[in-house]
C-alpha cells in the first residue's frame, strides 16, 4: 500500500494536534519556521542531514 507523503503527514499532524494539545501558537510557529527553512540557504544541508 502506497500513502501519499502528505496525506500521512496530515494524518500524523491531526493526531498529535488532537491527543498532544499543543498551544495554537507553537503550531504556527513550527509550521512557519518550517516554511522558511525549506526556502533559506540552510535547506541544502537539512536535505542532505534527513537522507
């Protein structure tokens, strides 16, 4: 069976959301450090670090 990487992301991100609580600011927060990450100078290494 084959998942979609972001459909399990969703479904990982509604769980943790749903039995974790976090504060919808972190939420935010993550969400938009992790938009900008992708398009800094830092997304290279992070690419290389994560394979």
């Amino acid at each position: 069976m084959q998942v979609p990487l972001w459909f399990a992301l969703a479904v990982v991100g509604y769980v943790g959301v749903k039995f974790l609580r976090p504060p919808w600011w972190l939420v935010a927060v993550l969400l938009l450090g992790g938009f900008l990450l992708a398009d800094s100078i830092l997304a290279p290494v992070i690419n290389t670090a994560i394979k």
